[in-house]
C-alpha cells in the first residue's frame, strides 16, 4: 500500500554484463509510474508527436543520446583496456629502468588528455555538439510554433452559428470569420465578424461585438461592410416589380425611374417642398428583366428602392407610389391602352425571400453608433 498518490516520469537506466566478453552494456528507456487509490502502475512513456517536424526532433534527440551512450562505453573501454595494460607495462617497465617508464608514463598521459579533449569537445557548454544541438532544439521549436500559429489564417473562418464560433478557441487577433445565421444555419442573420483584441474597460453587447475567446481577451466586431455573393446578388437585384401588361410580346428595353415630390405627393401639400414644384431627386434605376409568359414582365432592381406599393397603369408606363415617393417603369415600346387597363391592379412588388442578413427589412432595435471621425458615424443594428 502506498501512502501519497502522485505521477513520476523519468528515464531508467540498466548495466547488463552478461555478454560472452564482459563487457558492460548500458540499456535505459522512459518510463511512468503513478500511485492511485494505493495501487501502484508502471508502463513505458511514449511520446506524442504532432508534426513530422517533432518526430524528426525527437529521432535525432534519442540518435544523439545512443550515440553518446556508446561512445561513453567505448571510452570506458578503452580506460579499463589502458589500466590493465598499464599494470602490466609497469611490471615490465620496472626491470627497464626509471627514465624509460617515465617516458611512457608522459606519453600515457598525453594520450589519456587527447581523449578527454575530444570528450569536452562534445559536453563544452558554450562550443561544444550538446550545447549547438540544444540552440538548434530551441530554434526548431520557435519556427514550429511560428508555423502553428499562422496556419489557417489566411482565410475566412465558416461558422454555422455564432455560438459555433464563440466555441472555437484556434480564433487569433485579425481573422475574418463569417457566420451563416445566428442561431440556425439558415435563420437569416448571417453575418461577417472582425476578430479583434477587446478595448480596455469595453463590455461586449453580445449583439454587434461578441465575446469569443476570454482567456486571451479576444471580440468578434460585426463587420458590415461585406457581402457574400448571395447577399450582393440579392442586394442589387432584391426588389421585384410584376407587371401584368397584356400586350403578348416581350419587351426588350424596359427603363425605370425613380423620383420624389412629384406634383400631388409632396409630403407638406401640394407645392410645399424646398425646390416649389415639381419631381426632385430623380434616378434612372440599373434593371434586370424575367419573363413568366408573353403578357408578364418581372422587373428586378436594386432593394433600397422598395416601395409599399402596387403597380398601376396610365398614360403608357407603370407607376408605384409610396408617399412621396414614385417608381415609373416604362417598357420601351407601342403600349395597347386597352389591354393594359384589363390587366391593372393584378401586379405586385415585393422583397426576394431568398436567405442572408440582408433577405428582409430590419427595424432599427439594439441600436449601436461606430464613431468614424468627429463628422461620421455608422448605426448598427440586429432584429
């Protein structure tokens, strides 16, 4: 029974005589030994190694040490052959003479002296082979942390969630990471997130700077000034305006303009606006064309421009109107004034469903302000 519980980790060593020379044999090996519950264990400590970099370390650390274990044993042999063999030339020596063994003597020290140089060589702390293949060691091991550490981040990392991304702790101060919802994958509130070191005294509002990584004081800071390709596609082309037209025909070149305070919609009455009468602000509006059949035309243009609005026929064009407000699409060709009053009222305009941040109109809850300068400001805000 053992007394105090604990682990050891160690090398052993063993002298093993027992070949047909005599010679002694040194053996040894890494071995652990824990004390659990009273119950002793022993086994042999092996490494782990993560990288062909380590194995490669730790095979010529362990060459290394073999190498040193035989020449160490050659040594010894060469010392106990010396000894012997000076007993015996001192016996002989001692009917030659005092000046011949004196000379001998001299050369045997010269030669036991070149020995233990070639020794120091090797164990010298500042030049010697132990002391470079430490420095190498230490190098070896600094590049290896350096090539850990910049693995992978040279990229976006992909979240399903922003839990997910809180979970990963590999995060480092710089990355890009982009989650695709926030608390599904497809739940719509997918976003691009800075990873940044937190300000000092800056509490997280876990809504646009998430804390992820306490223990290296680590935030995600929403970015906003990034779209994914989905979310670019559906941002420029995201509003659709369906025009029933009934003209059995295709048209090629339809054009739509956006203005505001046309005569009847100003905001204060009529002719109560800044510039008096009149539209104001007025855009041609980049769009795209799909059509269902020969007598429906779906008009896509950017989802900024969304009106609350129906489309309605008069004097050859559609209009769509949200207060002050108006969208004019033209078709770009002879209109039947008949056949377009039957269909009127039978559009529709309306945001795409499709998924991202950006897939539907969000009111302005959690509000945050980024101060750019001392004139500009960026709002921030999740629904």
């Amino acid at each position: 029974m053992f007394p105090k519980e604990g682990i050891f980790k160690g090398f052993i060593g063993l002298l093993d005589d027992s070949d047909d020379g005599g010679h002694t044999h040194l053996t040894g090996v890494n071995i652990w030994f824990r004390v659990l519950g009273g119950v002793a264990q022993m086994g042999r400590a092996c490494d782990f190694y993560i990288s062909d970099l380590d194995i490669a370390l730790t095979n010529a650390k362990e060459k290394l040490r073999q190498e040193g274990i035989e020449r160490e044993q050659e040594f010894e042999k060469i010392l106990a052959d010396l000894q012997t063999k000076q007993t015996t030339i001192s016996e002989e020596l001692d009917k030659l003479g005092d000046d011949t063994k004196q000379q001998f003597l001299e050369w045997l020290a010269k030669y036991k002296q070149s020995l233990q140089d070639a020794l120091n060589a090797v164990d010298d702390p500042k030049e010697g082979l132990m002391a470079k293949y430490s420095s190498l060691l230490t190098m070896a091991k600094q590049i290896q942390e350096i090539l850990k550490q910049a693995q992978f981040h040279d990229r976006p990392f992909h979240f399903a969630t922003v839990n997910a991304m809180q979970k990963y702790t590999a995060l480092m101060d710089g990355d890009l990471a982009i989650t695709h919802g926030w608390d599904n994958y497809d739940d719509g509130h997918g976003a691009y997130w800075n990873v940044r070191v937190k300000h000092k005294d800056e509490t997280p509002d876990e809504q646009n700077v998430i804390s992820i990584n306490t223990d290296m004081g680590l935030v995600a800071e929403r970015n906003s000034s990034l779209l994914s390709a989905d979310s670019l596609e559906d941002f420029l082309y995201g509003y659709t305006i369906e025009i029933k037209h009934n003209q059995c025909e295709h048209p090629l070149r339809p054009a739509v303009l956006y203005y505001e305070d046309a005569i009847g919609t100003e905001r204060d009455g009529l002719g109560k606006t800044s510039h008096g009468f009149g539209q104001t602000n007025t855009k041609l509006i980049n769009c795209v064309a799909e059509y269902p059949d020969a007598n429906t035309i779906k008009v896509k243009i950017p989802r900024n421009f969304y009106l609350d609005a129906v489309p309605h026929y008069k004097f050859g064009a559609w209009y769509l109107i949200d207060g002050n407000r108006t969208i004019k699409v033209d078709l770009g060709m002879p209109i039947d004034d008949a056949k377009a009053q039957a269909g009127d009222g039978e559009g529709k305009s309306y945001l795409s469903p499709n998924t991202g941040y950006f897939s539907k109109p969000t009111s302005p809850t959690d509000l945050r302000a980024v101060y750019i300068d001392e004139h500009t400001q960026r709002l921030l805000w999740r629904d």
